[in-house]
C-alpha cells in the first residue's frame, strides 16, 4: 500500500472570541439640511462643495436690502406710535386734571343750590359739564391703552424685522462635512423650499448599522449586560486597521419578515475611514470560547454521515472520525466533539485518503493551527 503524502496539523486548545460578522451600513451621526427661512436673491456662497465647516460658520448671504428697509419702516412706525402715546397720556392728564376741578366745582354749586344762592339750571349745567369730563378721561383712556398697544405692535414688527435682517446670513448649524451644492449665486430663494440649499453631514462620530438573526439577541443583552461590547468595521479593499467603536443602540422589534434585528454602534472616526453611505464588513464580539479545541477548517470535511476529519494516529495511518463543530474562526473551527487537543489532523489531501492508510506528513507546524487567530462568526 503505498504512502499518502498529507499536510497535517495538531489541534490546540485556545480562548477564542466569539464574533458575528454581518454587513453594516454607514451612517452619519446627524444630516441637516440647510434651508432659508427667508425669501431673497442669494449673493454670495461663503464655502466650496465637500468643504469641512464648523457651527457657525457662514454659509451663505441673501441680499439685505428689503430686509434693511423693513427695519426701517417698523422703527419708523414705533417711533410715531410712541409719540402718539405720549399724546395721548398728555390729553389723559389734561382732562383729569379738568374733571376733578369741574367735580370741585359741581360739589359746591350742589351746596349753593340747596341755600338757594344759585339756580337749580345752573347746578344742573355744572354738574354734567363734571360728567362730561369724567367721560372724556374714560376715552382718554381707552386711547392711551390703544397707542400702548400698537407700541407694542411696532416693537414686535421691529424685532422681527431685526430677525429677518439676520436670517440674510446663513451659518453652518453643526460642525461637519457639506454635500452637493444645490443653489448658485443670484438665484431666487425660497423660504422653506423643499429642496436644501446644502446638507451637512457630522461624520464623526459616526454610525454603523447592521442587522443579525434574532436568536442572537440574547447572547448579546447578556454580553452587554457585563459591559460595552467591541465593533469592528472593515472598509472593503483597505488593508490597514478596521476602525473600532461600541454597540450603541439595540432595536425594541424584531422585524417579522426576516426574522433579524438591528443594531448600531458609534465610532469616534476621527481618522474619517468611514463615510456616510458605505457597506462595511462589521466584527461584533460578544464573549469568548474559553479553552476550545480548534483545528483548521480545511481540516473538517463533509460525508454522508456528517462532518469528519483525519486523525494521524502513531503508526502514521488515519482515522476517520465524526465531528461536531462550533463556530468558526476565520480560517479555524472549534471542535467540540471528536478530537481532542495535540491529536494530528490533515488538512490537506483528503481526497486520495480512506481510512487506515498510511500518511507521511509532508508539512506541518507544531502547535499552530494554519491561520491566523481571528474571532469566531456564528
């Protein structure tokens, strides 16, 4: 029987992560758009496409003329209606200081009517020249309160002519990352139009969400439950370091037609490798296999009778043995059943195998696995 050059490998005991490694999808961590809250012509454009801003910073002008004018006018009107109101306290102070002489007076021609000094007509006249006077201060009044009232009118029309008047300049409202610019210089802005102006994108922090399949839910309360868990995020096609951040945020519904649930987690981003709108490859760690059995995973083959793998017992021949297995590790699987830690297993040439042939291992590294470490996808 001639000897089947193999490659093989021992199967070490290792703590290994367990991880979950669905696609996530970047999101900023706030999209304003930028809108007028006035009407006017646009006069200049302080800040280029794709630009970085800062809160407060000025974005655009809206020409301030009408608005100037406005100002103008609502002063103006104050102004009067102020003077119309000291006017009219004047007349209000007038005609009390009139009424009480001519109640003064009408009390005495009362006195004099009844000694009979004066007639009875000439009590008369005085006394409703005295209510006269009484109703005029009433209307005085209601003239005073009046221009007190349009007063007040005036200042709030100046204050919202000042408003306005400052609405002329637009300023970025958070600090971030402006789009597309939508308008050009001289054109005709709408107050509240339905399409902005610009929209600034805060992309760091920034999110990450991602859906995973509910029966992991629990894993994952209880992993939160004894403190933050780790995201990673790859960036298809960079090969440097995945950017990291914390699961954030857990859905309250499982949605029924594909029976997932969607997380989110934030990361600083402070180099930007994320950007709104990208697809990334998301690592979720949620706890570790402590002390697994791990073999390669081209080691695990699959039979009729299940998943198997050649072990190289002492003589050198094979065994074929029925394997349960967990999750996987990158390029290793955790056995859980079958194989024990320091028995050989081939990982390469199965296919020229049966068992109780005999092997020569061509290749193999005591103590390794083929792979690097990774973490474990469920």
């Amino acid at each position: 029987m001639p000897v089947v050059p193999v490659t093989a490998t021992a199967a070490v005991n290792k703590d290994v992560p367990i991880q979950l490694r669905p696609i996530g999808n970047v999101e900023s961590y706030a999209s304003i758009p930028v809108k007028a809250q006035i009407a006017g012509e646009l006069v200049a454009i302080h800040f280029k496409e794709g630009q970085d801003v800062h809160k407060g910073e000025l974005l655009f002008e809206i020409d301030r003329r009408p608005y100037e004018q406005a100002l103008r006018q609502a002063d103006a009107n104050l102004n009067r209606d102020i003077a119309q109101e000291r006017q009219a306290q004047a007349t209000l102070a007038r005609d009390v200081a009139q009424a009480k002489n001519a109640e003064a007076q009408a009390a005495r021609y009362a006195k004099l009517a009844a000694e009979g000094v004066v007639s009875k007509e000439q009590n008369d006249q005085m006394r409703t020249s005295s209510q006269a006077l009484e109703e005029s201060t009433r209307a005085d009044q209601a003239a005073l309160e009046s221009a007190r009232a349009a007063a007040a009118a005036d200042k709030a029309a100046v204050e919202t002519a000042k408003l306005n008047l400052e609405y002329c300049r637009i300023t970025a409202p958070i600090d971030g990352r402006t789009g597309s610019l939508q308008v050009k210089t001289g054109t005709l802005i709408k107050a509240q139009a339905d399409t902005p102006m610009v929209t600034i994108n805060q992309i760091f922090p920034a999110y990450v969400t991602f859906s995973v399949p509910e029966d992991q839910l629990a894993g994952i309360r209880k992993a939160m439950a004894q403190g933050p868990l780790t995201v990673e995020a790859y960036v298809p096609n960079d090969t440097g370091e995945p950017a990291r951040g914390q699961l954030s945020f857990i859905d309250n519904t499982v949605d029924s037609t594909t029976g997932a649930i969607k997380l989110k987690a934030t990361f600083p981003n402070r180099e930007r490798k994320l950007w709104p709108g990208q697809f990334v490859n998301v690592v979720l760690t949620v706890g570790k296999e402590a002390n697994a059995t791990v073999v390669p995973s081209e080691a695990v083959q699959t039979g009729q009778q299940g998943q198997f793998a050649y072990v190289v017992k002492s003589d050198q021949t094979v065994e074929m043995r029925v394997v349960t297995v967990g999750p996987t590790v990158n390029r290793e699987t955790i056995v859980t059943k079958g194989i024990t830690a320091g028995e050989t297993v081939v990982t390469d040439g199965q296919l020229r195998l049966v068992p109780g042939f005999k092997v020569e291992i061509v290749k193999a590294v005591p103590g390794e696995t083929g792979a690097k470490a990774g973490g474990a996808s469920q």
